[in-house]
C-alpha cells in the first residue's frame, strides 16, 4: 500500500509548525548545545519544509514498501529527524520512533 503525497506533506507542514513555534529555540539550545543563532539558522535554513510535491512524489517512489519501520534518531542534528521519520512513512504504514535522550526536543 502506497503512503499518499498529501501523508507526507502533512509530515512536513508539522515540522514547519514547530519550527515557527518562537517556544522551540530555547529548548533546542538547551538540549543540543548549539548557540541561540545556531539552532535558528537550523530552522531557517536547513529544515527541510518547502519540499515541492514533485519531491516528495520521488521520496515515496524510491521507499521500499514495509509493513513497520523502526527509527532511531541521533542527536547530532536535530532536523535530520524530519527526512527521518519522513522516509520511514513513505516506507511504511507503521513507524515507531526512538528520540535521543541528547535531543528529544525537535522530534518530540
């Protein structure tokens, strides 16, 4: 069973959501580390929320289709959680994911 553009696309305007939330930096920088200046820059620039349909309709035709994908994110980079969990649901119909105890934050 095939995940549909507009799952995906919801996926991602959540991500956006929260990446607009003004709330979200200072948990962020307590929880990563970065600066203030940093975790913004990560918001702005590198979360990856303008993704165009076509886009997404590549990420859903190249996922292999599974019944339950399991994600463990790193605390590395926090928005590398969105591409994750994005996959992961392109993927599978069933996604359970595992948050860093470094960075719980974002995801959560």
């Amino acid at each position: 069973m095939s995940v549909s553009t507009e799952v995906i696309r919801h996926l991602v305007l959540a991500a956006k959501k929260v990446a607009d939330d003004p709330f979200i930096v200072n948990p962020l920088v307590q929880s990563t580390g970065l600066s203030r200046q940093g975790v913004e820059l990560a918001l702005r620039e590198y979360l990856e929320t303008d993704a165009s349909d076509a886009e997404i309709e590549t990420l859903i035709a190249q996922a292999k289709p599974t019944s339950h994908v399991h994600v463990i994110l790193s605390a590395n980079v926090f928005t590398g959680a969105l591409r994750a969990i994005a996959c992961a649901r392109a993927a599978a119909p069933k996604v359970s994911v595992q948050l860093s105890s470094r960075d719980p934050v974002f995801a959560r």
